[in-house]
C-alpha cells in the first residue's frame, strides 16, 4: 500500500488494523484537545503513542518500520473503520 494512503486514514480520523507476518495491529489517531496523538501497537501490548504522522512511519517493531510494513500490505491484509 502507498504512504499516501496510510496518511489519508490517519488524517480522516480512521481506525486501521493490519496483518503483517502473523501479527495484528492497529494505528489510531485519538484527538484530545491540545492532546492529539498517533497510537500504534500491536494487540494486546503497550501501544507507541506519537504525535506526528513522520514520527509513526519511523516506529519500528522486529527491525521494521510502520511505514515498511505499510509498503508491503495488500487489500487484504487491512481493515479500515
């Protein structure tokens, strides 16, 4: 998938949740006021809060970028709310 794609969800206020290798995830953007943040986590573990978009795609998990991970899903690999 595009980079482009991933921002456009994330700007929208999306919910993402993907499979890559085995493993589900989940990207949310959780507007709190002056708070805002990116959560990224795999489930069921601590989340990666963030609060721009350029630092999500540089969290890395197993020596692999969000943003790699991204790259590399297909359509069915994505669910988007």
């Amino acid at each position: 998938m595009k980079k482009e794609a991933l921002i456009d969800y994330i700007e929208c206020g999306r919910e993402i949740e993907f499979k890559y290798k085995g493993k589900m995830y989940s990207i949310t953007y959780s507007p709190a006021d002056m708070d805002d943040f990116i959560s990224f986590c795999e489930f069921y573990k601590e989340p990666t809060n963030v609060t721009t978009i350029d630092d999500l795609l540089e969290v890395s998990r197993d020596g692999v970028t969000v943003l790699k991970m991204w790259e590399s899903l297909s359509e069915n690999d994505m669910w988007i709310y």
